[in-house]
C-alpha cells in the first residue's frame, strides 16, 4: 500500500500521493496551492483527451489544405449536397464522432479525463443573428451534447473539462482553430461578441453548478490577436490588458452561480503568453499552456514552471501532439516528472496515425478532396453523398483503426478504475 506525504504549500498542510498513484479522482476538482486535488483532497495527474472535430471541424483533420475554417467546409457541402442533406449530415456527424464507446475505450486505456472542445453555435445564435440585440437566444444542441457525454464519462469516474475552442466572432487569427468569419467583427472588435461570451459561460456555470463530473472552465482556447499592434497572433503583446479584462469579468459572472469549478485560463499567442498576467484573482485559478513540435526538454516548460512557482497556482498542459510516439512519450515523462497534467490532441482524425482513433473515409472521398483542392471535376451528388455519409458512417468507434501504440506512448500502462 502506497502511502500519502503531508508537506506544506503557502501556509496550509497538502497531502499528496507518490506520482501516478491517484489517476481517477472522486468529486469536485479545485486548485489547492500549486496543485489540482479532489473532494478528497488527493491530488488528480490530469491525463485527458482532447476531442478535436466533435463539435468543430477543422479543416486539417479532414485532411483540407489551407484556409478551411468549419463555415467555410460547410458551405461546400451546401454546394454538393443542398441545405437538407448538409444538415443531416451534421446531425450524424455529430452522432457518430463521440459515442460511448469511444469513451469506453478511453476510460480502458487509463484517460482519467476528457477536454471538450465546444463551438459557441451549438449553445447560442451569432450576434448577427439575434432577435434581440440585447438578449440571447439559447439552443439546446450543445447542452444535450454534454448531458450525453456526462452520462458515458460520470460511471468511469472521467472528468469533462469544457473548452470554448470556437468563441462569439472567433478570438484570433488562426480562423480554423476558432470557425472565425473574417468578414464579420472578431471576439475582440465587438462588444456583444464579448457580451454573448460572457452569458454563455454564465449560463453553462449555472447549468453544471452541481456537477463533480464537470472538472473544470478552459475559458477561451489559444487566444492569438495582438492588441499592440505588434505580431499579428499576440506572441509579443507585453500586457495583454484586454485578455485578462475578458478573463475577469467571465470570472465574476461564473461565480455568481457556481463556487464548485476549476476556471482555467489561457495566455494570448496560441496559449502561452502570460505577460502583464496581474495575478490570480480568484482562489481556484489553473494556468494553461500548450506544447507542439518543440524540444522536450526542461527549457522549454521553464516559463510555466515559473508561473507555478510565482504565483502558487497549479499548471496544465492543455493541448499537445501532432507528433511522434517517441515525442508523445518523452513529452509525457517531461511534465510528468514535474507533476503537470495534460490533455492530448486529437481523439480522432481522418487517415492519421498520430490520434487514438484512425477514420478511413470511402474511396469517392478522395474525388471530393480533389474538387475542393481544385485538382479534379466537380463529383456528381450521387458520389458527394456516398463520400460525406460514408465518411460519417465510418466515425463510428467500431470502423475505425484503433492506434494501441499512440495510447502506450501516452499511458504505458492503466490506471487503476
């Protein structure tokens, strides 16, 4: 039997088990000093999955070159299929990425959580289109989407931690990470973008409040807009004034309804530039950053180390793969050594082998990828409806290539369940 470890941590008296010996928590996750623990206060080693292409479509995982943002890939299954079809195919879309058998999996394979990536318009109308320009109508989609996913995650004791990867009016200018319309105002430009992003977070709270299994608020993903005029996706701001105002007042408007959640936060640069952070203002503060295609080394999480250590609060790795096994694993073994948990990118991806799950579309697929990238005809409807409702077929857990290799270099072995 493994023993727990009484040290002291700003004043207080934290017990914490050896690493890697809690994996599934019970209960409310909450930072307690520079670490996550749960209602037991055991400390949680965070180690998620981040389910890219559920609710957002980004145009890469679908094997689109270029500039090909969610509204942009839609609008061209209009253009093959007709408005009806296209939403059907939406419908099973999202029916068939995430399944309870996927999570299945996930929880087998030792996951203790999952990040969700959510598109603002599942939950609520773009500002554009309000009825009222001072209200905000809500959708049902989005929340009926967690409620089921809870429901798969809540009895394998894996926490969802809700991500808003696609904000009202996009939050940078990376547009395919966020379904930004660069002929609309961004996040940034218009009030009521902040606004609607505000009472989304405020209406989630207040819908979750209650809920242990929900494990924490990653408010906004991969800011990158500069709000100095200095390079163009923030990587160089030296304050980030706006972003942390943002953050606040999200902040405020969660707590008006729930005390119980982690809130997460993200620096301006694709995550990871915290200058002029003025300090946590809330006592249950995570700092986020993401990590790809850089060396492992103890350098390169140096900044965040030292944002712990400052400020007291724990760290995460919010988002991180696209790369190797070997790379997957010496990233792994990095912030693990330093007691920071992570969260992995993607579940799922068409022809990739560097997810958990490999998606083989059918062979007019690659007709339709020709058209879109002006390298062939126009297909007939007949073959775009066997491409796309193929490839949606194909979703599903049990048609897919299951990637064992990919989950050992993340998880040599399960935890305990």
């Amino acid at each position: 039997m493994k023993r727990q470890v009484c040290i002291w941590v700003a004043g207080m008296v934290l017990c914490v088990a050896p690493l890697g010996s809690v994996v599934r928590g019970e209960g409310f996750l909450r930072a307690q000093g520079d670490r996550i623990v749960d209602g037991r206060g055991r400390e949680v080693l965070l180690r998620g999955m981040g389910l890219g292409g559920w609710m957002l479509q980004e145009g890469y995982m679908l094997r689109l070159k270029g500039e090909n943002p969610q509204h942009r890939i839609r609008s061209r299954i209009v253009e093959l299929l007709g408005p009806e079809a296209t939403e059907r195919f939406y419908t099973l879309w999202r029916d068939r990425h995430m399944t309870e058998a996927d999570v299945e999996t996930l929880a087998r394979a030792g996951f203790n959580s999952i990040r969700l990536p959510m598109h603002f318009n599942l939950f609520t109308l773009p500002v554009e289109e309000e009825p009222d320009p001072d209200g905000q109508t809500w959708l049902p989609t989005g929340f009926e989407m967690i409620d089921r996913l809870l429901s798969w995650c809540r009895p394998r004791k894996i926490y969802v931690i809700l991500d808003l990867h696609a904000a009202p009016g996009g939050q940078g200018h990376d547009v395919n990470i966020c379904d930004r319309d660069t002929n609309k105002p961004s996040l940034w430009e218009c009030a009521r973008n902040r606004a609607k992003t505000v009472a989304l977070w405020r209406k989630l709270a207040e819908r979750y409040a209650n809920e242990p299994w929900i494990g924490g608020y990653d408010l906004i993903n991969e800011p990158n807009w500069s709000f100095e005029g200095r390079e163009r996706h923030g990587r160089e701001d030296q304050t980030n004034a706006p972003l942390w105002a943002l953050y606040r007042e999200i902040t405020r408007a969660i707590r008006e309804v729930d005390r119980n959640h982690m809130i997460i936060l993200g620096g301006n640069g694709w995550g990871n530039n915290y200058r002029g952070f003025p300090g946590p203002w809330d006592d249950n503060l995570v700092l986020s950053f993401h990590k790809y295609w850089n060396p492992n080394t103890e350098e390169a999480i140096a900044p965040y180390l030292e944002l712990r250590r400052r400020y007291g609060v724990p760290i995460w790795l919010g988002e991180s793969g696209e790369n190797s096994n070997d790379w997957f694993r010496e990233c792994v073994a990095l912030v693990e050594r330093h007691r920071i948990g992570w969260a992995w990118w993607p579940h799922k991806k068409v022809e990739s082998r560097s997810c958990v799950y490999t998606v083989e579309p059918p062979a007019e697929y690659r007709e339709l990828l020709a058209y879109w990238h002006g390298q062939g005809p126009r297909p007939t409807r007949e073959v775009a409806v066997r491409a796309l409702f193929g490839l949606v077929e194909n979703l599903r857990a049990e048609r897919c290539r299951y990637n064992e290799d990919v989950v050992r270099a993340l998880i040599p072995e399960p935890g305990p369940r």
